[in-house]
C-alpha cells in the first residue's frame, strides 16, 4: 500500500488526494484514493514521465476493480498470517 499524496486538476482546481493503493489488471493500472469525504478508484495511465488518471466507465469495471482489490487484501492478511506461524 502506497499513503502518498498526489494533486489532481478537476478542471477548475488541482485537489489533494491520499493515494491508497495501486495495481494492475491485466493491461490496465488502477488506485484507490480518499478525499475529504470518500474513497474511490481511478484508472491511470503513464505516458512518459506523465500519469494520467481517469475515472472508471462502468459499474461493470467498477465491481471487477473492486472485486480484484479485495482479493488482494485478503492475499495480504493472508500472507501476514503465514508469517506469523
């Protein structure tokens, strides 16, 4: 998980926001970030030293982004338990 903070542009004014986490599906790169008042995934690309971020396009994206997320948490207790024993 990453806790940094990154500055989008809405248009009219660039807004903090705590980056979560992020990871790849398949060819597409996704993260979670927070706001003042809710988390959310954006889809990001790198072109060159650029990143851009988009939203998600359906509820279709949003439920497998949500769904591989969750796998991934549950690998990570997971792990952790192991690690424990």
């Amino acid at each position: 998980m990453n806790n940094e903070r990154i500055y989008l542009n809405d248009g009219t004014e660039d807004v903090a926001l705590d980056l979560i986490a992020s990871f790849g599906i398949d060819e597409a790169n996704y993260c979670l970030v927070r706001d003042d008042d809710a988390e959310f995934f954006l889809r990001y690309e790198e072109k060159g030293e650029e990143v851009l971020f988009f939203p998600l396009e359906s509820d279709g994206e949003q439920a497998e982004v949500m769904r591989i997320y969750d796998e991934l948490l549950s690998d990570r207790e997971e792990q952790g338990k192991r690690g424990c024993d």
